[in-house]
C-alpha cells in the first residue's frame, strides 16, 4: 500500500466511524424516548385510576368539564379551560381551596406537616371541604400527570378520552364520536 492511498483511507474510515457513531445514537435516543413515552403513559393511566377512585370526578365530573357525578358534591371548577400549570396544580390538590370553595386538601399533610398559602405548619383552616381520602405525594403527582396529559387545555372530550376513562365500553362513548 502506498502512502497516497493510505492517506485517502483515513478520511473515509472517519466518515464510516462517524455514520456508524451517528447511527448508534439515533438508535438509543429513539429507545430512551420510547422508553420514557411509555413510562409516561403508565403515569398518566395511574394518574386517572387515582383520580376515579379518590372522588375528583364527584365534583369535576368524569372528564373534569364541572359536570360533577354526585348532586349533593360541591360543584368542581372546569380543569379543562384551567390555566394553572403543574406546580399550581399540585399546591390545589395537596392544599385545597379554604373559604367554603369546595375544594379539599388531599394531602392529609397539608397544612400540619407541609406549608400551604404561604403559611407555617400550623392548624388546617376550619373551612376546608372534608375530603374523601388522603393522596399520598405520588398520587397527586400521578393525578397531576395525568391532568397534565389529558385534560388542562384540553377544550373538547374525545372518543378516546372517554374509551380509556370508561375501559373501552362502548356504550359509555357513544354520544362522543
């Protein structure tokens, strides 16, 4: 081999590294992103389970429109036209809404343990609607999650969104097409 060719041979050994390089980085980024979407789904799925098993849809209704399941519940705001981000989210459900709002505080540490509205652990106001059941933090992180995913912004309820709050029965979704 002489040296001209050899000279030729490392350029085109680098570009063949850096395909082969390129290539293996495309692959992971897209299983990692596979890998988190689904992670994340499972997230929100859980999110919805907690928020159907813990009374948010009493007052929030099914789909959090306000369209509460219960008459004698307090009637829950719209979340679906809300503006709150995560953060705010998680600082209603963990805290509730004192002053005859309706809303409860789901984090049975609310107030006592953790600090709500700018206030020191103390006593929990005396108007806070009796919630149904304590959320542990990563419950309310999955029902925020899941409103996050499924229903802040989110204006119209989709066939799908009524599938999975229903398990697929059709007969729940028809009037959503």
């Amino acid at each position: 081999m002489n040296s001209q060719s050899s000279i030729r041979s490392v350029p085109q050994k680098a570009r063949a590294v850096s395909r082969a390089l390129a290539l293996i980085i495309a692959v992971s980024a897209l299983t990692y992103s596979a890998a988190t979407l689904a992670q994340g789904e499972d997230k929100v799925k859980a999110g919805l389970e907690v928020w159907k098993s813990s009374g948010c849809a009493d007052c929030h209704g099914s789909f959090a429109n306000g369209e509460k399941q219960r008459d004698e519940a307090p009637t829950g705001a719209d979340l679906r036209t809300s503006k709150l981000d995560a953060a705010a989210l998680k600082e209603v459900i963990s805290c509730g809404r004192p002053g005859g709002t309706g809303m409860p505080a789901f984090d049975e540490g609310a107030y006592k343990v953790r600090p709500c509205a700018g206030q020191t652990p103390g006593a929990a106001p005396d108007n806070l609607y009796p919630t149904p059941r304590a959320l542990t933090q990563d419950q309310i992180d999955k029902v925020v999650t899941y409103l996050q995913a499924r229903i802040v912004g989110k204006a119209r309820i989709t066939r799908a969104e009524c599938l999975a709050y229903y398990d697929g029965d059709e007969d729940e979704c028809e009037d959503y097409k």
